[in-house]
C-alpha cells in the first residue's frame, strides 16, 4: 500500500487568512506603539501630574481642617483640644500605594494608554489565533510565532494585573518590551506561514509552549519591577542622605519615582510573581517537555543546548526564591539574581536558538 507524503496528509494552509493574520498583526503593532508613547508621555509629565495632584490634596485638607475648626467653634467642648487628624493621604508619599491598590490618582494619559493596549491586545489576538487557524495547528511552531505569541501573554498579563492592581507605573516598561518583541519577530525571524517539522505536530505544543509563555510573561513584569526596584532603592538612599553624585541627586529630583512604589514593595510583589512564574517554568519547559522529549526523541534529558539552558534559567530562578526565602536575600542582591534569570531567557530564545544547532533548532530561519 502506498501512503501519502506527509505533506499531502496536512490540511492546505488557508492564505487569504493569513493575509488577515498579517494585516491585524500590523495594526496592534501601530496601536501597542500610540499606548508606548501616551505611556511616555504621561511618564514625561509626571511633574504636572504630582503638582496638580499634591494641590488637590491641599484643598482638601485645607477644607477639612475649615471645618474641623467650625465644628470646634460652634459644637460642644468635649475637651478634646487636639489637632484634626491629617487626611490619609495628605502625605507625598500617599501620591502611590505600596499594596498596588488604586487610590485616586488622576491620570487621564496612561487611562488612555492602558484602553488602547487593551484594544491593541484584541487585534493581536486575532492575528495570533487566526494564523493558527490558516495553518491547522498551534500558532508556536517558529521563532516569528513565539515571539508574537509571547508578546500577546506579555500584553494580556499585564491588562489582567491592571484589572486588580495599580501598575501604570510598568506601562512604559511593559508595553515597550511588547513593541520591541513583536518588530524583532518581524524584521529579525520573518517567517512565512506554513506546517512545521514532524517533530512539532504534537498535542504537547499546544501545554509545552503556552505554560512557556505565561512563565515569559511574568518574568517580564517582574523584570521591569526589579529594574525599577534598583533605581527605586538608590533614589531612597539619595533622599535619606547626602546624594554622591550627579545621579543621585537627578534620582532624588525624578518626580515620576513618586509615582512607583516603594522599593521594598517592589521586591516583595515581583518575589510573589516569581513564585508564579516559577511554577509554569517548572510545569512547562521542564516537566512537559521531558515528557513531549521522551515521546519524540526516546529520552528524557539529553545534553542538547535549549535543554541546558532551560535547566540553567531554572536554577537560577530556583536559587533566587531559595536565597529570598531562607537565607534573607532581599534588597538589591535578589532584584540583581532575578534580573540575571531574565537576562538567561533572552539568551536562551535569541543566542541559543540561533547559532547553536541542536535537535530544538525551530528557528524558522532560512539555512
């Protein structure tokens, strides 16, 4: 009996789709970089922001304190000559809470920014969902389909954070990291859509690659937290003694860094997002592609390059929330060890991926 090439046996790839899947691509990429720069802006304005909030709260402590004064005139004595307590927020350091929860703050540009992300992310997503769709699999079979695909986790972890918490501040950081991933995907591993190496065409992609990506994402945020941590910390450090430096004494001066959180605050959310992002590390380049290897390749472990340096980005996560757990790394030290883990990631998708071979070479990249 004659079997079919295997290229007769997969569905036809459906080009006028991926037509669409282009077009849309485009258009989030044109609307994720209108959010970049309504987050830059708003960033570069944040001496006006903090100066018309801090006079709102002048206005309104002035009228409470009016109407204490009031009450104590004309109301019974009670003994009680104490002064009116402050407004909860009165403080300059109340311009941010350092639990992420909303409080007020007026900021029409970045509420902006986060509607056009969140309509960017839309059209994103039906670029991603509909090349799936043209092509009859799960839209992660190359370098151009990971990286546009991870950029949309990136974009819909950071609009689910937004949901519960405050984290504008990240918006300049986060989005940016969209817009650059999504041009690398496209000027740096263009691909055109078609079916993948055998190896590929697997049910474990769809678990494998997806947990990847959600580690990807959160790894992100908390890059950026941890940047932001450092620069954070040393401006703290500016403002409680003598500035060294020129830099110090700009840091002390940057009035967007009262509108981010402490940078203890900092480092304790990005622990508790490690620890997420961990789990689907562990879960996804780790167990499920040990299990997707011993179904293809009939092994496990083998010394492959993606391999090892899969295993090297989760030591060093591991030994980030082994050493902030128990042996008190906190501060700078864990924010440095958390940065290097990121940094391992981009090694591990560019540098790896590209220039040494191995049986996870999927590049999509002409020889």
């Amino acid at each position: 009996m004659t079997v079919a090439p295997l290229s007769a046996q997969l569905s036809p790839i459906n080009v006028e789709l991926a037509e669409y899947s282009e077009l849309f691509m485009m258009i989030s990429a044109f609307i994720y970089t209108l959010a970049f720069i309504l987050f830059t802006v708003d960033t570069a304005r944040s001496s006006a922001t903090i100066r018309r909030v801090e006079a709102e709260l002048s206005a309104e402590q002035r009228e409470r304190t009016r109407a204490t004064a009031l009450v104590g005139a004309d109301g019974p004595d009670t003994g009680d000559n104490s002064a009116p307590a402050e407004h909860p927020t009165a403080a300059s350091s109340d311009l941010v809470d350092d639990d992420l929860a909303y409080i007020g703050t007026r900021r029409p540009l970045a509420n902006v920014a986060v509607a056009l992300t969140a309509v960017a992310a839309a059209a994103h997503a039906f670029a991603v969902i509909s090349r799936g769709v043209a092509a009859s699999r799960w839209p992660t079979g190359n370098m151009f389909e990971f990286l546009v695909a991870a950029a949309l986790v990136v974009a819909v972890v950071y609009l689910a954070v937004l949901t519960r918490r405050d984290v504008r501040f990240l918006g300049i950081f986060v989005i940016g990291l969209v817009v650059t991933m999504v041009v690398a995907a496209t000027i740096g591993f263009p691909t055109p859509i078609g079916h993948v190496q055998p190896a590929l065409q697997s049910p474990w992609i769809a678990i494998h690659v997806t947990l990847a990506v959600l580690a990807m994402a959160v790894f992100t945020l908390t890059f950026a937290m941890n940047v932001l941590q450092l620069v954070q910390s040393r401006r703290e450090k500016a403002l409680a003694g003598e500035p060294k430096g020129g830099t110090d004494r700009r840091l002390a001066k940057a009035q967007f860094m009262r509108l981010v959180p402490s940078a203890f605050s900092l480092e304790s959310w990005a622990y508790r997002l490690n620890a997420v992002g961990f789990v689907f590390w562990t879960l996804g380049p780790m167990i499920t592609g040990a299990i997707w290897a011993n179904e293809s390749w009939g092994r496990y472990w083998g010394w492959d390059p993606k391999e090892v340096w899969t295993f090297v980005i989760w030591v060093v996560y591991a030994g980030y929330l082994h050493a902030r757990a128990t042996r008190g790394w906190t501060g700078n030290r864990s924010a440095w060890l958390s940065i290097i883990g990121f940094v391992c990631i981009i090694i591990n998708y560019t540098v790896v991926n590209i220039w040494f071979p191995g049986l996870h070479s999927y590049a999509g990249l002409p020889e």
